[in-house]
C-alpha cells in the first residue's frame, strides 16, 4: 500500500488516505449500534478480535476500504496519526480480508497525483450482481447515524458539554449549545430516575438501559472509556437512543424522535447504580 505522500500513481497500489478500528470496543458508530451490526454493513463476521479498516483510492482514484485483520497495525498508525507522526500503514497481503469499494465514512481529503475520489466501476467479470459500494450515512437530517455521532462527539468534548449545565438550578434548561451543535435541554435531577415528571423518552432509555445488566445486549451496544483515574467514560444506545455518561456524574441522552437536542440526566439516587451495573458489563478497548 501507498501513502498519500506519493505522486506517482500506481494502479496496483492503495494510497492510503485514514483508516479505523472496528473492534467491539472501539467502531465508527455511525455504521451501527453495536459491533455486529457495523460489520454487518461491511459484510463481515463480527469475531471477537476484530478488524482495522483502511481507507484509499488506487491508481485510478476509485474510493476502496480495506479491511484486514491486524488491528495492532492499525491502531499504532491512528495513534502516531493522531500526535502528528508520519506512519507509513502497509499492512501484509496475508493480512487483508477483503477490499470493499467505496468509503463507509466521509472523508474531506484525497491522494495527490490520482483522480478526484469516486466510485470503482463494476467489474465485468465478477459472477452475479456486484457488491454496491460504500457510501456514508446521511446525516444531513437527523436520524440514528447523526444521533450515535452526536453522542460521540460529547463523550470527546465532555468539559465543554458539562459547562452548559448548572447544577444550582437542578437542571433546568440550560443556555443553547453552539449552532453546529445539538441543543442542550434540561432534564431535572429529581426526575433522572423514575418520577412521572420526567421526559417520557428519557424514562425509556433507562429503563431500556437497566435490562441490559439482567440481558446483555449485543457485543459494542455498552462502551467503556478512561476519563480519570477514578472515573470512566459510557457510551451505550438502543433502538431509537443513545447515552454517554461518566461514572463519577450526569448522564446526556439523544433521542431520534428529539432532532439536535440534548436531554441532561441528574445523578438522582438511581442513576450512579445503574452506571456501575453498565460499566461492568461495558467493552473496553485493549
């Protein structure tokens, strides 16, 4: 494989532009609520050790996603990415499980020295209909792709989300967030648990949330992360809802049938039990 440092095409080669694990710890969220669900847009098994993916164009500019089974190779490339280091990703040919046409994220960057990304044509000598190749979520409307990347986004950015909510005011509604952002809306800490008062969506979510620890759910549905030394990082969903909280505070909640809006969860008397109980059965990444 080629790195997008190269100026000479090269049919043969994938120049490679990012690339993602897809593990049942760590997966683009936008592909799914779990980590079976994510492979099974990729049309892969879901095994337990999971996968990176590798995303390009050959010589000829077409998108292609490789997906390859050295995920230690993949997660040291994203993590030197990530500080700024070069890193030449060129996984082994016995490595590579299958190569997808198309790209599954968007991506905002291409290959110098290749034709603009675009879709592979189909192969004329493939047997029976062709595989249609990858294509990002649309998350120009609010849906479940965009709900799970918003849930992301605040588990990333949790100081500044957390700034938005007064806890002298019991979590009422709180100051708008940012434009680009979902609107921040309170939801108060006496109603975080199980009174009437409380916002209808929200008492599903955590009743949905408690069967969890009597039902697990499928491999990736409940994430943990480091936040502190003393606390860590959730992120779980469910048809219709995603949630991302920190163990030692509040919970977020984003709902589909809530466009761009974001419903705080005080700590009330049942909400730090019920963080426990899903952080005990959560993932975590390696």
């Amino acid at each position: 494989m080629a790195t997008p440092n190269d100026t000479v095409a090269d049919d043969d080669a994938l120049y490679v532009l990012t690339a993602a694990l897809l593990t049942p710890a760590q997966f683009p969220t936008a592909l799914g609520d779990d980590y079976p669900a994510a492979c099974a847009v990729l049309g892969i098994e879901p095994y337990a050790e999971g996968y990176g993916l590798v995303l390009g164009q050959d010589g000829a500019g077409a998108r292609w996603t490789v997906v390859v089974e050295d995920v230690s190779l993949v997660a040291v490339a994203i993590a030197a990415w990530d500080c700024g280091m070069e890193y030449d990703l060129s996984p082994d040919d016995r490595s590579v499980v299958c190569a997808l046409p198309g790209w599954p994220l968007p991506l905002a960057v291409a290959a110098p020295g290749v034709a603009a990304p675009h879709d592979p044509a189909p192969d004329p000598e493939a047997e029976g209909a062709d595989r249609a190749p990858l294509s990002p979520p649309d998350t120009e409307t609010w849906g479940p792709a965009q709900r799970r990347m918003g849930a992301d986004e605040i588990a990333h950015q949790w100081a500044a989300w957390r700034q938005q909510i007064d806890d002298a005011t019991d979590f009422a509604p709180a100051s708008a967030a940012p434009d680009s952002h979902p609107e921040v809306k309170g939801e108060s800490e006496a109603d975080s648990g199980t009174s009437s008062g409380a916002h209808p969506g929200v008492r599903r979510v955590l009743a949905e949330a408690r069967e969890y620890v009597d039902s697990p759910p499928p491999p990736g549905r409940v994430r943990s992360s480091f936040a502190t030394e003393d606390a860590r990082m959730l992120r779980a969903d469910g048809p219709g809802w995603s949630l991302v909280a920190r163990t030692d505070d509040i919970a977020f909640v984003l709902l589909d049938e809530e466009p761009g809006e974001v419903l705080p969860v005080g700590r009330g008397a049942e909400l730090p039990g019920l963080l426990s109980a899903l952080d005990a059965l959560a993932v975590r990444p390696a």
